[in-house]
C-alpha cells in the first residue's frame, strides 16, 4: 500500500526530538551558497530523499538568508518535507519515504 506525500507533514515535540537525535550524526549532503535556494538545490534534496528521510543541509555563510529561514524555505518547495531544526548554519529535514518509509516515529 502506498500513501501519497502530504505537502504539510506536522510532527508532534516528541517525534522533533527523535529525529534531532537521530540527525546528531549525520553529515550534510547539500549546501547552500550566495545564490540562495535554487531549482538545482530543491533537485539535490529531492535526490537525496529518494535514498533518505533524514537530511542536514549546511548554509553557508556566503547565502542571503539563515539556516533557520533556509530550512523553512526548502520544506515549502519539497512535497512533504518539514524542517526539524536549525543550529547555527546547518538545517536538518525530514520527509518520511511514501512506500518504504525507514524512520518508525514515536507517537
């Protein structure tokens, strides 16, 4: 059975926290430069969510916006994704697969 991706996932405080932690030891996959959020950074993410749900995106310092805006903005452009954090320049996203979903969130 698969579900169709939900453009706004809502995650309780309890299931944030789960996946800050599990986010603690991840590395970045994309980052973010002086041009901002572009359709080839929006791409990057979506790739990368087809092999994972849990990502850290580094905004450089060089980008016109914080990780927190940064965060936000790539949630919005990326179909069931939700920002689950932002520390300093590094934002953490997370979009659970829509038919083999690996991340069991706590309820």
């Amino acid at each position: 059975m698969t579900r169709e991706a939900d453009p706004a996932v809502e995650i309780t405080p309890r299931q944030r926290a789960h996946l800050k932690s599990l986010a603690h030891h991840l590395k970045a996959v994309v980052f973010v430069g002086k041009e901002g959020i572009t359709d080839q950074t929006v791409r990057s993410l979506e790739e990368a969510f087809n092999t994972r749900e849990l990502l850290k995106v580094k905004i450089l310092e060089a980008a016109p916006m914080k990780a927190r805006d940064g965060a936000q903005a790539l949630a919005e452009r990326i179909d069931g994704a939700v920002a689950v954090q932002a520390i300093g320049r590094v934002a953490v996203l997370y979009r659970p697969h829509p038919e083999r979903p690996e991340i069991e969130l706590p309820h």
